[in-house]
C-alpha cells in the first residue's frame, strides 16, 4: 500500500512513469528537472534579446554616431515595466520555493510502515541491528518494495551513510541518533558508501545492502547469528 502511494505521488508531481530502482531518489531528480527548466527559460528570455539588441544597435559609422538623448524623459518612468520585473521573478521564487520544500519534506518524513534498523558506525565498518535483535556487519538486508529507515549512530567520528541509487546521504554522529529513509523497487545488491572523511581506510569504509523478496528476508532474519 506504501509503495502504491508513493508511485502515485511520483506520478501526481511529474515524475517518471516507470518506477525507480529506489525512493526517494525521484524528489532529487523532479527538483533538479524544474530548477534546470526554470534557470534554462530566464537564460534564453534574457539573453536572446540582448543579443538580438546588440546586433540591432551596434555601432555604425554615420548612422548613430549619437544616442537618442532626452527620449527617456519624453516616454516617462516606465512604472509598467518595473512592476512586471518585479512581480514575475517574484512568484518564480516563491513557486521554486514552496515545491522544493515539498519534495525536501517527502523526502525526509519515513513512512510509517518502515522497517527500523539501528546503525552503528566506526572507523571503519558498518553494524546493522534489527528490531528483534539480529546483527549483522557491512551486510545490510532488507525486503524488495519495503520502506526501510536507518537510526544511525557513531562510535567514534563523524561518518556518513550514502546511498547513490536512492540519492540519499545522513551524517552519523557521535552522542546523536540521525536517520534516512530508502526503498528499494528491485532486488539485487547495491553499494553503500561513508562519505564523510573519517580517516586512513576512508576509501573502504562500505555496506553491501543486499535487497531481497520479503520471504527471503523473513527466512534471513529468523536465522540464528
């Protein structure tokens, strides 16, 4: 049922038709999308007719060898203009503002149905523990279509958990707990990755998240170890 509601929440805003390989990865890709659309429309409205009054108006011997002086003060202040300039950039910013609050929202707020896995980092591994108590190291397990959040923590230094495919990143902390929030629509295995430089094995400091079929992993997390 989460999953449903999140594809259609994927599609309401925009989003791909075909549903992606994990959430929230889609709110980054739809912000972007209207930021680049947004920025490629106030370039093209600024500078085609700036170049078009630059060939326009350049300089040609004999023919306007002066400007035309005094023209401003005869047409007025122009106050029409200065509104529209005003206003239009105006309600732009304030729509890219509301909408990328929106998607930082969805992206941020876990489902209520997650799986919780407590995290533990130090330098330089990953520690997974679930809710009834099964442990695992650099291996992290989790259930095809199931929304999964990570309470993370540190034992030593700053480190911080980033998964590519969902492009999502959470700092782990020492003396606080932090979380995100992923699901993943495919099973396979992906890469994790600290990216917060945390010393001299920085580089190897990697979580294999093994996503497979819900039974699989109830079968998995029923084993002893």
């Amino acid at each position: 049922m989460q999953t449903l509601s999140l594809a259609s929440a994927d599609v309401l805003a925009g989003g791909a038709a075909a549903t992606p390989i994990a959430y929230p990865g889609q709110y980054w890709d739809q912000m972007f999308n209207i930021w680049l659309i947004v920025a490629v429309g106030i370039y093209l409205i600024v500078a085609l007719p700036m170049l078009y009054f630059l060939v326009k108006y350049r300089y040609r011997r004999g023919v306007n060898e002066q400007g035309a002086q005094g023209a401003h003060e005869e047409e007025g202040p122009g106050i029409g203009i200065e509104v529209l300039w005003t206003v239009i950039p105006l309600i732009i910013v304030i729509y890219l503002a509301t909408q990328s609050l929106a998607f930082y929202t969805r992206q941020r707020t876990p489902p209520a149905d997650s799986l919780p896995v407590k995290v533990e980092s130090a330098m330089w591994s990953w520690n997974f523990e679930y809710s009834n108590g099964k442990k695992s190291t650099t291996d992290l397990y989790v259930p095809v279509g199931k929304p999964v959040k990570l309470l993370l923590s540190s034992r030593d230094v700053i480190h911080a958990f980033h998964i590519p495919e969902a492009k999502t990143m959470e700092d782990a902390v020492p003396g606080r707990v932090t979380y995100l929030w992923f699901q993943f629509n495919k099973t396979g295995e992906y890469r994790a990755y600290c990216r917060e430089y945390c010393g001299t094995a920085h580089a190897f400091m990697l979580a294999t998240i093994k996503v497979v079929t819900p039974e699989q992993f109830e079968q998995w997390l029923k084993q002893p170890g």
